[in-house]
C-alpha cells in the first residue's frame, strides 16, 4: 500500500515549500519538492500568506526536503 506524507518545508511572508514523500513498505519510492506563491488575483502581485493559514501550517513545519 502506498502512504503519502506532506509537510511544509518553509513559510515565508508570500509564499510556502511543501515536500510530498510516497513510500511502500517503509521504502521511499518518491519524493517531490515545490513553492507556492500566494499572489492578488487582480494584479499577480505577491500578497502576504494569511494569518490563519500560517498558524494552522507553522505546528506541521519539518525543515527538510
């Protein structure tokens, strides 16, 4: 059966890393690293990652990737 596991990596005041590993058995068989940048919808400019969503993901925060 394969388990996924993702976490954030780092929070920064636009944007965020999330890591994403899979494994079977206890054996890691993929691993996958990206950013997300929060930007406005109207001008694509970055915009700070909101207060709530940064205290529900801070707890999660696992500095490596």
């Amino acid at each position: 059966m394969l388990e996924v596991a993702l976490w954030p990596t780092r929070i920064g005041r636009s944007s965020m890393q999330l890591a994403l590993s899979g494994s079977v058995g206890g054996e890691e068989c993929m691993r996958v690293a990206w950013t997300l940048c929060v930007v406005s919808s109207r001008t694509f400019d970055p915009v700070p990652i909101p207060d709530d969503i940064r205290a529900r993901m801070e707890p999660f925060l696992i500095h490596r990737a």
